[in-house]
C-alpha cells in the first residue's frame, strides 16, 4: 500500500487534517466548503506566528489547561507550533532578559496577544511585571497585537478576585480598556474556569480564515461557541423534561443522568461549550459530577451563589413549563453540539457518552 500523504503537522495524516479542518469550518459559520482555507490558516500556523502571553490577576490555571491539552491529536499538534514569545510560567528567562523578549515581541508587530487574569483599578501594584502594573501593560500592548484574546474568567471579567468586595479592584481586559480612553475595545473573552484549550485554537482559526475576530455576544464571547447555554445540550436534559430531579449528593439516580437542577445547577443560565469540548481529554465535564455552577458568567460568584441553591425564579414553576419556555432554543443547542462533536471527533466512533449520562 502507499505511503498516505502527511500534512505539514508531524504525525497526522492530510486526511485526518483536512476532516478536523472541515469541522473548525462548520464551528466559525464559513461552511464545509470552507475546509481549504481553514487548512491554509492552520497550515500558516506551522510557520509559528507569535503568541505573546500575559499573566495577571490569576491561578495559572489557564495556562496549565493549555499545556496539559491531548485532544483532539490535530488541535493539540498545532498548538505546539505556535511561537509562545513570552510565558512567565514556563519561560526560561527572567529580570531584564524575560522583559527584553516581552519588549521584543511586541516591538515586532502582529502577534496575538492572550492574557490571562484580572487587572487590579483599586490598588494598580497589586499586580505587576518588572516595574509595570497589569494596567500599564494591556494599555501599552493592546494597540499593537494583531488580535487580543482574554483567556478564563478572571482575564473576561475578574472572576474570584472581583467577587465582593473586591479589594484590588479587579476587572477584565475590556472593562479596563473601557475605562482608559477605548471606547469600544475588541477582546474576545473565553470565559471558563479555567479557559479551555480548544477554545483558543478555534478563535485563532476563526481570526486567520476571515481575517477579523468572530462575532460576540453583548458581553464579548464568540456566538459560535458561547451561543447555547450547559441546559441546552447537557445530556441530563431528557431527566429534566421527565421532572426526574436527583435530590442529594448521595442520590443513586446521579449516576443515572438524573438532573442535578434541584442540587443548584446554574446550567440554564449559563452559556459556554462545556458539553462540546469537555475536559481531561473529552473524558468528562462538570455535570458529570456534580451541578454546574455558572463558571463562564460574569460576577458569578456573588450572583449564582450559593451554589448549591436553586435558581431563583426558576424553581417555582414545574419542568415541563420550564421545558416549554426553552425548548426553542434546544434546537440551536443541539446543532451546535452536533457540529461541536464533528469538529472534535466524536462523531462516528465508539458510544456517545452523552447519551448515557455517565463516564464509558
């Protein structure tokens, strides 16, 4: 037989890389058709453009997610070929040298800067690199980077740190930029906690097949992936229309599907892709687990809390009412998910585990 063709990424196939590429397609609204231009995009990504990565007001834990990601094979190889110029966390240098190679790398033009954490207003040296405050930095580099992606709740929206009563002061990116002469500042927000790896590498995909940044939503998140909120593709759903609630953490029925929405799930008004992409290697997800507790809104966690509460305004109206009143929009959700599955590879192969409401 042959030799099959490779692709430009070591160890994957052009036939596998041209079905990923036809998946990314369908997820950022350019169609299948559009398969050869997301190659292209991808394929210029071999030649490593420049990623310059902040780190502010935050855990790390963005950042680990990125370098800890496995799947998909293709997603995980192209974000190896990535130049990441500047990354405190795993950087070699340090003092002078480490803010030379930031200095650098912005002085070059046209990278894409991703940032990670809050920005301290109230107390601006809370957080600060080599003599500069958070605030000093995103004001001097956001003019210059080809695209600005704020990366995890805490760079969307200052997450914990901006929870009650917010000593330092904590915003996100564009709220900063709001506040500081830029009207109307483009930072695509991937908000999760932590950000999520797939996500970054299809916004990056997006930004170099149409040349600009995807369309937001009112709070700055790409339609394509924070379009549909956890309720409406979460496998547990179907529990949900048959008013078969789990009531404790010691419930069998957990394990069966059952909905957690009585143990304070906040997946209806929740929007992010959780249920498409996943987690540790598209294992699992949150609600496999336990509720999801609203990660990816903004102030959620002095508005969605407790956590274990029911939705207030919800909780007052039986399921099937609930059902009716979102059931236009498990059609978008489901879709979404559909593609979502195509674009990540679990389409096709092996059991769906979302349709068994538990780990295979």
């Amino acid at each position: 037989m042959p030799e099959e063709e490779m692709s430009v990424f070591m160890g994957v196939s052009r036939r596998d890389f041209l079905k990923f590429c036809g998946g990314i397609a369908v997820l950022i609204g350019v169609g299948p058709a559009g398969a050869p231009e997301v190659a292209e995009a991808l394929t210029n990504l071999a030649k490593r453009p420049s990623v310059v990565w902040s780190s502010f007001q935050e855990c790390t834990g963005c950042a680990i997610s990125l370098l800890q990601s496995r799947t998909p094979e293709v997603a995980n190889l192209i974000l190896k070929q990535i130049s990441v110029d500047y990354q405190e966390n795993v950087m070699a240098a340090a003092g002078d040298a480490a803010d030379k190679t930031f200095n650098d790398a912005v002085a070059k033009g046209g990278f894409y800067w991703v940032v990670e954490g809050g920005i301290p207003t109230k107390i601006p040296e809370a957080m600060a690199v080599h003599g500069k405050t958070a605030g000093d930095i995103t004001k001097e580099t956001y003019p210059k980077a080809a695209a600005t992606i704020a990366i995890g709740s805490c760079a969307c929206y200052g997450n914990i740190q901006a929870a009650n009563p917010n000593p330092t002061g904590s915003v996100g990116v564009a709220d900063y930029l709001k506040a500081n002469g830029v009207p109307n500042p483009v930072v695509v927000n991937l908000s999760r906690c932590p950000g999520n790896a797939e996500d970054l590498i299809t916004v990056l995909s997006a930004v170099l097949v149409t040349g600009k940044v995807p369309e937001l939503d009112s709070i700055g998140r790409p339609k394509f992936l924070y379009g549909s909120t956890i309720h409406d593709g979460c496998f547990r759903r179907g529990h949900f229309e048959a008013s078969e609630f789990a009531t404790s953490y010691n419930d069998p029925n957990i394990g069966e599907g059952w909905c957690l929405y009585k143990l304070g799930c906040k997946g209806p008004v929740t929007f992010a892709p959780c249920g498409v992409t996943q987690w540790n290697g598209h294992v699992s997800w949150c609600v496999h687990n336990g509720p999801c507790i609203g990660c990816s809104e903004p102030e959620f966690w002095d508005k969605l809390t407790p956590f274990g509460a029911q939705l207030p305004g919800i909780g007052a109206f039986p399921a099937q009412t609930i059902g009716e009143v979102v059931g236009a929009a498990t059609v978008v959700g489901l879709a979404a998910h559909l593609i979502g599955s195509a674009a990540t590879g679990r389409l096709g192969g092996g059991k769906d585990e979302e349709t068994k409401g538990g780990r295979s």
